[in-house]
C-alpha cells in the first residue's frame, strides 16, 4: 500500500511537472527595436554678461524685466554674479533662476 502511494505521488508530481517542462525560454537574441532617432539636444545659449549685457538682453532672462534690467545696468559693476543678491539688486529666487544663464566678466 505504501508503494502504491509512493508511484501515485510520483506519477501526479510528474503530470504537474510536464507542462512546466513544456515551455522553452528564448535562445536568441530578441531583434533590436527599431527606434527613432533623435534630435540633437539644442546648443547651449551664451552667457549674458551682467556687467555689459544691454537691457533687451537682460529683460529676455526669466524673471527679469524692464525695471529689474535696469537696476543691473544701475548696480554695475558687479566682481561676481553673486553680487545681483548681496546688493539687494535682485531676490535669491529670481537670481536661482538666471544663475546658470548669466557671468560677471571683470573688465
């Protein structure tokens, strides 16, 4: 009787087996997807010189009008980019949201 159960057991784990045994996983490599290309990414603008930049081309940074342009030309010259905060010319946010657009070249 035990025997009986022992071949029953095994013959069951087989059966559940099998399909698991059925299944094939992939040998060769998957076919590259076909993509797109790309733009290339758009040149970096220059930097805008706060201590010679004209107006227009400080009222075209974010944040920076026609007024806040002016006060820069009023507050040159500047030893670095920094100084559009400590001399109050601008508030830390605007000044977060120009930095990497603007220089202070000392003449």
């Amino acid at each position: 009787m035990r025997i009986s159960k022992l071949v029953i057991l095994g013959a069951v784990t087989a059966l559940l087996a099998l399909p698991a045994s059925g299944q094939t996983t992939q040998t060769t490599p998957a076919k590259p997807s076909t993509s797109i290309p790309t733009a290339k990414p758009a040149a970096a603008a220059p930097l805008v010189d706060i201590n010679s930049a004209s107006a227009e081309d400080l009222d075209k940074l974010p944040g920076i009008g026609k007024s806040r342009a002016d006060a820069i030309i009023k507050g040159r010259p500047y030893k670095g980019k920094d100084d559009l905060v400590n001399k109050k010319i601008l508030t830390p946010g605007v000044y977060n949201g120009i930095k990497t657009k603007i220089i202070a070249k000392q003449g």
